[in-house]
C-alpha cells in the first residue's frame, strides 16, 4: 500500500507542476451560463417523461451523486416521470466518452446529459481534452438540438491543491474553454469538499466511524471517502448534490417554448464531432475467427450493454484487419487476467505490441488502446495479431501489489475485443 501511495504522490507532484504551467480558472460552484432552460421547462409539464444521462467515470459509476441527484429532480417535480441513463464506467475518460456517445446515450435520447471527466482526465493533454469534450457537445447537439448539456467537476485528494487555493484543477481548467464557447452550465461538485478540507474539517480518506465513540473521536470532521478519490455515498457524495441542488435555481432560465442548441462555429476544428464506436465485427477476420453471440455466451453477455460485439482471439495467430478513412483509430476490448500480447501494424508498419493486462487486472473490465492518432486524413490499413509472446503475469501484478489467485485464470494468452474507435469512417 504505501508503494501504490507514493506512486499517487509522485502522479501529484508531476499534475502540480503541469497546473503551474497551463492556465488555471478561478473556481465558482455554479457558472450558469445558458442554464437547462429546456429541461427545466419540460420537468414542470404534467406528465412529462424525462431522460437524465450521466456520462462519467467511477465516480459516476457509484451509488452516490447519480442516483441522488434522479431523486431530488423526482421529488422537486412529481408531476413529471424521470429516469436515468447510467453511462458511466469506471477508469475511462472523456477520450473513451466521445466515442461511445452515441451507443450509450444518444440513442436513448436524453433531455440532459451530465458530463463528469475531470478526474479520469486529470492527467490527459488539455489540448486533446477539449476535442474530446468538444465532440461530446457537438455530437450531442447534432443528434438533439434541445438536450441541454451540464458539466461537472468532482475531485480528489490528490486533484485538490489547486482547488484548495481557489482555482479549478487543470482538468477542468480546460473543460472550461467549452463551456464558455457554448454557452454550457458547469458545476464544480468538489467546491465544498475543497473549502471543508482547507478548513481542516474533511478527512480525504478514513473508514467511516462503526461506534459512537468513533463519531465522537471525529468531532466536527467529515470523512469524504475511503481511498481519497471515490466519496461515501453519505458524505462525500451527499456533498456532491447538495451542490448541483444549490445550483439549481440559478440553471431555471425562463422560456415559454423549447430552444434548439446552436453549434455551427468550432471552438477546434480538430474536435472529435466524427467519432464514432463500430463494431469487432465490421473487420475482416481471420480464418475460424467468428463472432461471439452476445446473448448466450458466459463471458460475453457480461459486456453486452457496452461492447456493440466481441471476437475471442485465443490462440496465436489469430488475426483482425480493417480499413478506415480518418485521423485516429483505437481498439475497445476487455482486458483482463488472461489477456496477451497483440501486435500491431499501421499502413504496414509494425507498432509497439499492446499488452492486454496490466497491474489491475485481477477482474476483467473494458478498456482501449491507440493503433494511431493525429494521423494524416486519408486511408489507412490496420492489421491486430495475437502473439504467443509469454508474459510474466505475476511480475505485472506485483506493480500494484496484487497477486495471482488461480492460475488457471492467468495462463491463457487471449484478445477480447469489441469495438473500432475511429475518428472518421470505416472503409469496407
């Protein structure tokens, strides 16, 4: 453990640094900008049904601001029906989030989306950020006109500094640059939790207190979260929407008549507006390659709700080529205990090998990896093979301390992916 803490202090230090040199923004609760002038409005219409998308992290993924937040608005207008959109995965950022968009939000379509990245992006390019965010808007807007749009900015122990010298972390810092060249809403979730800590009235990370006299020992203390990063759903999340309640009035801008959302100019015109999620299946692969029936198989209806397909690649070999016309290309997939190694090709040229298990991966969860980015726009041929190159498993997991259970679920070497993250178009 006091490894995995050093690493955290030592990612700290190297983000403290980076704040110094990007522009930080002066940290406010509520920036209402256009407000949810259409939400609001269709939220106090009899009968109205409304959609609430949360597109985030962990944070989001969590029992806690999501959930609290769907009932307040419950509560506040119960003469409307409200239901929520839960998009979010855990350790995924807005570079994931602008891709799968249209999947797992749009389609469903919401009447307003919180968009919650500034702690997985903590550590991201400002720069490529704002693309990210900015094609999460403009796709948005593209599919629904009226969907009004909400930035939030949680934080952590280690994200704070700056928060607690009355700037925004550079994160959000960045995200603000959309926000202000659309005219959309952001709330900065972690403002009280930051005051509260400068105040020496937070503990960032604690068990919370099983005895009365562990409250008492607390005094006037809140103990925001466990690990300093995802709050307890009665503290550190109860914080969290307290915030966006107290935002709240000052979002209700009056309109008689839903107003469309305007987008024409570009903040970047490199944004990511052209990103999209296509299938595994859209490839062309190898011989014995054939698609996992989503609905029946063990492993692979786990990950239906995300993963629009999946290909098991288990045996060396094994092989998946595609063609896209675009700028950027990564994979989606599932990376786990018995992932391996997988070797690239770019327009013919051999990439660095990717391995799919990292110091995590005891459980299985979805991630990504970049074939390309920043490409020249035109066509460009990507080849994914599966190696027989060994890995030493335990050695991976020792990084973070963690170990191998059963061997059994380690000794395969296998690519589970589902998913082409392309910015552009695949070519058949």
């Amino acid at each position: 453990m006091r490894l995995f803490f050093s690493a955290l202090a030592l990612c700290a230090a190297i983000l403290g640094q980076a704040d110094q040199d990007y522009p930080l923004v002066d940290a406010k609760e509520c920036r209402s900008r256009g407000g949810l002038p259409n939400f609001l409005l269709k939220a106090q219409t009899t009968g109205a049904e409304l959609k609430i998308g949360y597109l985030g992290g962990s944070i989001t993924a969590q029992n806690g601001w999501r959930g609290q937040s769907l009932a307040h608005f419950k509560k506040a207008y119960p003469q409307s029906t409200f239901t929520e959109i839960n998009a979010a995965i855990g350790g995924t950022g807005s570079d994931l989030g602008v891709f799968r968009l249209q999947q797992d939000v749009l389609s469903k379509s919401p009447d307003l989306l919180f968009v919650e990245f500034a702690v997985n992006d903590g550590g991201a390019d400002p720069q490529r950020l704002i693309r990210c965010m900015e094609g999460i808007v403009r796709q948005t807007w593209k599919a629904n006109p009226t969907c009004d749009i909400c930035f939030v900015y949680t934080v952590t122990e280690f994200l704070s500094p700056p928060m607690l010298e009355g700037k925004l972390q550079r994160s959000a810092s960045a995200m603000e640059k959309v926000a202000d060249f659309y005219g959309i809403p952001t709330i900065t979730l972690g403002m009280e939790v930051a005051q509260l800590a400068k105040a020496g009235k937070l503990l960032w990370r604690a068990p919370l207190p099983k005895t009365a006299a562990d409250r008492a020992a607390l005094g006037d203390k809140l103990i925001f979260a466990a690990d300093g990063v995802h709050p307890y759903e009665s503290t550190g999340h109860a914080l969290y929407t307290q915030a966006i309640v107290r935002s709240l009035p000052a979002l209700a801008i009056a309109n008689n008549a839903p107003t469309p959302h305007v987008s024409n100019l570009a903040l970047d015109p490199s944004n990511y507006e052209r990103a999209i999620l296509a299938p595994i299946t859209s490839a062309r692969l190898s011989d014995g390659l054939v698609p996992v029936d989503m609905k029946s198989d063990a492993f692979a209806k786990a990950w239906a709700n995300r993963l629009p397909a999946m290909v098991k690649l288990t045996q060396s070999g094994q092989s998946i080529e595609f063609k896209f016309k675009g700028t950027h290309c990564a994979v989606y997939d599932v990376i786990g205990p018995a992932g391996g190694k997988v070797a690239v090709m770019l327009d013919g040229k051999k990439q660095n090998a990717v391995q799919r298990i990292d110091a995590y991966s005891t459980y299985n969860r979805l991630g990504s990896f970049t074939v390309g980015t920043d490409l020249p726009e035109g066509l460009h041929t990507v080849r994914l093979e599966l190696l027989p190159d060994p890995i030493d498993k335990a050695a991976v997991l020792a990084q973070k301390k963690n170990v191998i259970d059963k061997p059994e679920r380690f000794a395969p070497l296998s690519f589970f992916p589902g998913g082409l993250l392309i910015l552009g178009e695949l070519v058949p």
